[in-house]
C-alpha cells in the first residue's frame, strides 16, 4: 500500500516563506503537506517535477464571485493563473444581507461597481436567502475548484439596515450603527473574513448613483470594526480615492487601532498625484512599527481597461452613426464597419468638433494611452507605440487608424488603456510598491469587470514581469511567492496555507516558469442569460492542486473539485 496519496518528486521548490529554492520532494496525504526532503515513501499518485518550480497555491484576496460562486464551479479565470483560494466580497458590495425589496438595488450596484451584467445576475442568482449566514449556507453546498472565502459588504449591511437614508448616503444615527454593528459581529460568527467598503467615487450603481458607503462618517466605520474587535474575528478591508490623505489613513488607522482588527487597504499610483503611494506606504511603516496591523493591496501591473467592439467600451460607441448599428451582432457590424461609405460616414461624424469636445476627457478617446493588446500581451507598452505615435508614423488620422485596427481578427481585436501605475509609460511605482513590507498583491478583480477588465492574471504577471522578464526592477522570485502566497492568506486570517511544509493545507503549483506568459484576452458569452464576460488564459501553469487533488494540467480541467467554502479565519499547523 503507498504511504501517501501524492508524492511530488524532484522540483525547485519556493515554499513561500521567503527562503531560497531548494531541490525538494512534497508528500501529501489527506489533503495535507505531510513530509517536505527526500520522500522515501510511494505515493498512489506520483509527479516528476524535474526542471518545475513547486509552490503554494496563490490566495487571491481581492476577488468579486460574489453572484458566480452562487451558480458555478469553476472560478475563471482565476483558477488558470495558479489560485487556490479566492477571497470575495471585496469593495463593499454584494448579497447579502437583503430584503426581497432590495435585490434589484444590490444587483444595480454590483453590475454598476465591478461590471457585471444585470441579466446574469437576474437569472443566475437564486436569492435563497435573507441573512449573510444563509448566503454562505447557500455557498457552502456548490462544489467549486479551488476554496473561496466571503466578507460582508458595508453597501449590503447599509441598504439593509438604513433603506433609502443608506442609499442617499445619509449619516448614519447611532441606533443605526448599532445595527450595522450588530450584523457584522453575526456575520463573524456564521463564517465571514471580514468586512469590507467603498469610498471612492469611481463606484456606482448601473443607475449611475453613488456608492452608498462614500461618505460613511469615522464613527460607522469605526462603530463597525469595533464590534468585530469585540467578537475577536475578522479583517477590515477598504478602498479609497485618498483625496483627503490624513483624514481618510487617520479613519482606517482608528478602525484598525480602536479595533484591534488589522485593515487592508487598495493602493495605486495615480496619475494626478504620482507621489502620494510614497506618503500613504510611509503612514503604513509607522502604523505597523506603533503596533498596529495595516496593509496596502497592490496591482501587479498597471491598472486599466480593454476597448474593442465586444467589450463594453469602444472608442466610437458615442458616435451618432456608430450607434446605427449598436445592436447588431458583432459579425453584423464588423460588415458595415468594413463598408467604405458607412467608414467615411462615421469617421466624418468623429471629426465634428462638438462630439470631439464631448470626448475631450473620456477614457475612450485617450488615444496618447491606448496600445494594441497583442497575443502575447504587453502590460508596459512603450509610449512610442500608443495609437496617437503610430497614427502619426503611418500619417494617418488617429480615428482612422484606431478604427482599422478594431477591424482586425474579425473585430474581435482589443486596444489597452492603462491609468493608474503607469505614470511616464513605465510600471517603476508597481515595483516599488510590491517590495515595501507591508504590501501584498491584490486587486485582481477576478469574476469583475467582465466587459472592461481582465485582471484575473495579475498572478501570472507577477511571476512572469517581476520575476522573470522586466529589464530592471525584478524581485526574487521567493520574495515574490511569499507575498502572493503566504502573506495575501495571512492578511485575511487564513495561516494553514500559503507555505509548503508540513501540516499545511496540499495546495500547490507547479510552475514551468520559463514558459509562463499570459495570452490575450478573448470575450465567452456563457454567463447566465447569454452574458458576456472576458477570460484569460496562460502558459506555464503545469499543474494545479487543491487540497491534494490535481485541478488542472497544462490548463485544462480536471474533474476534480476540491474547493469549499472557507469559513473564518483559519489557524496555522501546530
């Protein structure tokens, strides 16, 4: 009889505490790193890892499966990017809890926030439940690929308890905060990571209202967190414009301070303030040297939005003849477009100086940003290749040659726009954030922004860039395995995994690192009600485990689906 259930044999491994790879055997037995070295034992299973990397699974915290872990299995993309575990409810927003009187308002929000469609979400989500305990309930029974975990929405909890006052973004009274209290320290107890909210502006419902969390006052939140402290569970997550960099860091360091609970909060560069991650990062240090548990949540690349004529952007959708043909199929329209008097037209309608000033500050028009997304994709483009320079090279109107392009691959083509972290068209401030101590990779969005974004890959960036590729600037590939690994799960309090040793949780990768490289993104239409969302795939991932079981060969699915529901924070292996 084999001693073990799994025996991975003759890897690098990089076990995700930092240190440097060594040449290891791993034996798995019960779902559990069991013995690390020179394995004697057989396994029932075995796989040569000669000439792979073996790591931990990556625990991506910064996901939005909200709606999809209510209806589907297989988290992707995130699962083809080496992810094990997922963490939802990020950004203030989701499910639960609710009345029946507020579904449509919470889907609004979720479709308007993170870009999700609302059909989807009216035919996929089941809403067989009231209470945060009884979504996770409902979580709990899905099979799924790799574990996800749940934290409570403070746009959820503010609708719930305060109804239209919340959504109008009233302050909250005391008997309303001792509410909103009292449903986090219940949401605690039934399993949740967290809590979570929103004060940025660029959050709004489909409906165009804003985040009903904006303007929360410092006594909510910290009213909030300090019931958590109370029930001695979960974690504090929060994003914000920082427009105000002393009163909104003085607010989250309070919640984390008077608490005792350790916050989280999203960080990027940003292009009207290309300095102020330094002053933020420098707040961190000295939070952390007083004691208190704070951390930032960083990109792995710019951060940014995808336009082509299946996404949900594009540079003429604005465009009065454009809008002719709006509805119509993509091969429909990739027909007209390709008809040279339909082209004069609306190229002729672009030139007209008031739909030009209509424009003038809109992302889609942003022509001096906007780079071809070839197969493979590069995510630090070089200035001199954005469609305003090769426009200009080709002597050639920009509308025209921006048009043109979309054309290509049967229109399925793609321009990038990146807008935060790429400040002078170089990625120096990602770097620099990803090394600071007390940072970790996030905001990948998986599950979000299915018609703009495709930040699912941000794992598979951060190994490839910063490990691998960038000309200056890389980092350790141990470093960079710790802080995705080990340090994103125990920023939201889950210490059995993360780490390859023994009596940690059998979640692992293994990685041909040479070959790894993200592809370009392609649009599916298999969401509920025929929606679309895109997905990305990579090169490299070999294999996947989660919780010993082999996920994922080469890419491709298993039948194997391991992964549940994770229910509060988890305790490190003894």
């Amino acid at each position: 009889m084999a001693a073990h259930d799994l025996v991975i044999r003759g890897g690098s491994l990089v076990d995700g505490t930092g240190a440097e790879p060594r040449t290891a055997d791993v034996a798995v037995r019960d779902g559990v790193v069991v013995e690390v070295g020179k394995v004697s034992g057989r396994g029932t299973q075995e796989l040569d890892a000669d000439g792979l990397v073996v790591m931990p699974g990556i625990v991506d915290i910064h996901c939005h499966y909200d709606g999809q872990a209510t209806w589907d299995t297989r988290l992707q993309p995130s699962s083809w990017h080496g992810v094990t575990t997922t963490v939802m409810g990020n950004c203030g927003v989701g499910f639960a809890p609710v009345r029946t009187s507020d579904e449509d308002r919470l889907i609004e929000l979720m479709e308007g926030v993170e870009d999700i469609p609302g059909a989807a979400l009216h035919e996929g989500l089941s809403w067989e439940w009231k209470t945060y305990g009884e979504y996770l309930d409902a979580i709990e029974t899905i099979p799924h690929d790799i574990d996800v975990g749940s934290q409570l929405p403070h746009g959820a909890v503010r609708l719930h308890v305060m109804g239209e006052r919340g959504a109008q973004r009233e302050d909250a009274t005391p008997e309303d905060i001792e509410r909103m209290a009292a449903i986090a320290a219940e949401a605690m107890e039934a399993g949740a990571l967290g809590f979570t909210t929103s004060r940025t502006m660029n959050h709004r419902s489909s409906r165009g209202e804003l985040t009903p969390t904006l303007t929360a006052a410092a006594d909510e939140l910290v009213g909030i967190a300090m019931a958590m402290g109370k029930v001695g569970k979960g974690v504090l997550q929060v994003v914000s414009d920082f427009i105000d960099v002393e009163q909104e860091f003085g607010t989250f360091r309070r919640m984390a301070e008077e608490s005792g609970r350790p916050i989280s909060m999203s960080l990027a560069q940003a292009p009207q303030a290309p300095d102020r991650f330094r002053d933020i990062l420098q707040r961190l240090s000295d939070a952390n040297a007083a004691g208190v548990s704070m951390r930032a949540q960083v990109a792995t690349r710019a951060i940014g939005v995808l336009l082509g004529l299946q996404c949900t952007l594009n540079p003429f959708m604005v465009n009065p003849i454009y809008k002719e043909i709006a509805d119509l199929s993509l091969d429909e329209r990739v027909a007209i477009l390709r008809d040279p008097g339909f082209r004069a037209r609306l190229l002729a309608a672009e030139s007209d100086d008031r739909l030009r000033d209509r424009l003038g500050g809109n992302m889609i028009k942003r022509y001096k940003l906007m780079f071809e997304l070839a197969d493979p994709p590069d995510y630090e483009p070089s200035p001199s290749s954005s469609m305003e320079a090769r426009a200009a090279a080709a002597g050639v109107d920009v509308n025209e040659y921006v048009y043109d392009l979309l054309l290509g691959d049967g229109g399925r083509a793609m321009v990038y726009v990146p807008f935060a972290n790429y400040v002078d068209g170089r990625l120096d401030a990602v770097g620099e954030m990803l090394a600071h101590e007390h940072t970790v990779p996030g905001l990948s969005d998986g599950g979000a922004h299915v018609g703009t974004i495709c930040d699912g890959s941000f794992p598979t960036t951060l190994l490839r860039m910063w490990g691998r590729d960038r000309a200056d600037g890389r980092l350790p590939l141990s470093l960079l395995v710790q802080k995705h690994c080990r340090d994103t799960a125990e920023t939201v309090g889950l210490f059995d995994r993360g780490v390859v040793a023994p009596g940690y949780r059998a979640d692992l990768n293994l990685l041909d690192f040479e070959r790894l490289q993200e592809r370009r993104p392609e649009m599916h239409y298999d969401l509920p009600a025929g929606g679309k969302r895109l997905l990305q795939r990579a090169d490299g991932w070999k294999t996947t485990i989660v919780k010993g079981e082999v996920t994922y060969v080469d890419g491709e699915a298993t039948e194997a689906l391991p992964g549940r529901l994770v229910r509060g924070a988890q305790p490190a292996p003894r």
